[in-house]
C-alpha cells in the first residue's frame, strides 16, 4: 500500500554532523551508534524501512511502554529531539548480529538530512543544505518515494525475464531483492538457504553482475524489489530524500 512518508516531529536540530560517526557492515547490514534517549548502543540504518523502530524489549527496560515512544535522538553528531520512533519486537531480525541492534532507524527520520555513506572506511554523515556535486565521477539518479521509502528506477535480469521496475534503496541487507526472479544458477536440492545471485541488475546506467539476491514475495506490487549493500558499497552514497535525488561517487573521486 502506497503511503507518505510521515515526518517525524523534529525540533531545531542543533548541528549538521558534518563530522558524521563511525559505521560498519554486519551481516550485510548498515550498522551506526546512536541514543535514542537513555538508550545507547548500535541501530540499523535502513533506509528502506518508512518508520524508525525501537526495540520493544530494550524500550521496556529503559522504562518506555508507549507504542510510539518519543525522545531526543543522537546520530552522526545529530542532535534530533522529539524524534518518534515505533516500538517493535525486532529480534527475528536482529538475533543473528554480532552486536546487539537496538533500534532501526528508518526513512522518515533520515529524510530531514542528505545522508552521506562513505563504504571504506565506513562513515555516516548526516548533512543540511548539500548540493548536487558536479563531477563526471558522480552517477545522479531521480529518488522516488514508494510505499514510504526512497526508490530509484533499475532493471534487473534473471536469464529470463528482463525486470525494470522501481527498486527501494535498501541499507539493511547486503543482498538485493527482485520479486519472483529466477537466480543464475538453480537452488540445490535440500538447500535450506542457499546463495544466490542474479545474472544482471542495471543500476544508473551501471551493470552489476551475479548480484547476491533474496527472492522473496511477487510481482504485482509498486515496488519491484530493492537493491542492497552489495551495490551500493561500491561507491560513495549522498541521498537526498526531500529534494528526490541520489548521487553515486567513484571513491576514487571521493578522495579515497
């Protein structure tokens, strides 16, 4: 079901976080410290995600019971106060981490910032009033808001079927995900998770191949699927949610 992306209540962020913080990959999953009031750890920066999450278990320790709680968050040099977050039962989706997620947080919080993701060495900055970059290095692609989450147009080939479609940014899997494709080699038999990959995703004008690939649900629904980390830990990443525009940089242009 197609939804806006709902704002989170925001008041007056106090700086830019030019400076940004420290990220990493775990399980192929973008990784972030942040406190969302007293509680302090590790969260999922998953921009595919239309609504910030709170673990249920950790927000019930910390003394917050309500189902949308609200509180002073801090990420990437950020001050955000009144950020609200949903309260959730996340750990189906976080047990296998080697740290323990508190939280994901989502789209309609990273919407107020250009997000800024540089792979190697990971940092996540979160930047106010950021332009497009003007370089031959920089691939620029229109974002579109599907379904609460920024999305950019790709195409994606199993071998079989060529599928072009609206593909959500996602930041919390390494693995992309095309609704009903076929992988480029077959599932072994008894195999309960297999690897597999996608014979070709075209992103900005750029074939990835043998691309890791979850194929999950069908097709039918606005969103073709979503591309994941193994794409876009390639280059460096600047989303700008508000304004609907991504921008990819060679590292090499990046100053890597």
């Amino acid at each position: 079901m197609a939804t806006r992306i709902a704002l989170a209540a925001i008041v007056a962020p106090a700086s830019s976080g030019a400076a940004g913080t420290r990220c990493w990959i775990d399980h192929g999953a973008l990784v972030a410290p942040a406190a969302f009031g007293d509680i302090a750890g590790d969260f999922l920066i998953d921009l595919a995600a239309p609504v910030s999450q709170i673990d249920a278990g950790r927000a019930a320790a910390d003394g917050q019971e309500a189902d949308r709680p609200v509180g002073a968050l801090y990420l990437a040099g950020v001050h955000l106060s009144g950020a609200r977050f949903q309260s959730a039962e996340l750990d189906a989706r976080t047990r296998g981490f080697d740290t323990v997620i508190n939280g994901v947080i989502g789209a309609d919080i990273l919407s107020h910032y250009v997000v800024e993701i540089t792979p190697s060495p990971c940092r996540l900055r979160l930047l106010r009033g950021a332009g497009v970059r003007a370089s031959k290095r920089v691939t620029r692609l229109k974002v579109r808001i599907v379904e609460g989450v920024p999305a950019i147009a790709a195409t994606a080939v199993d071998g079989v079927r060529v599928r072009p479609g609206l593909y959500a940014i996602d930041t919390a899997h390494w693995t992309s995900r095309v609704a009903a494709a076929r992988p480029s080699k077959p599932i072994p038999e008894g195999a309960a998770e297999a690897p597999l990959r996608l014979r070709g995703l075209e992103v900005g004008g750029r074939l990835y191949e043998q691309v890791p690939t979850r194929i999950e649900g069908s097709p039918g629904g606005r969103l073709a699927g979503e591309v994941g980390m193994a794409v876009w830990s390639r280059d460096e990443m600047r989303v700008n949610i508000q304004q609907r525009w991504l921008e990819l940089t060679a590292l090499r242009d990046a100053g890597l």
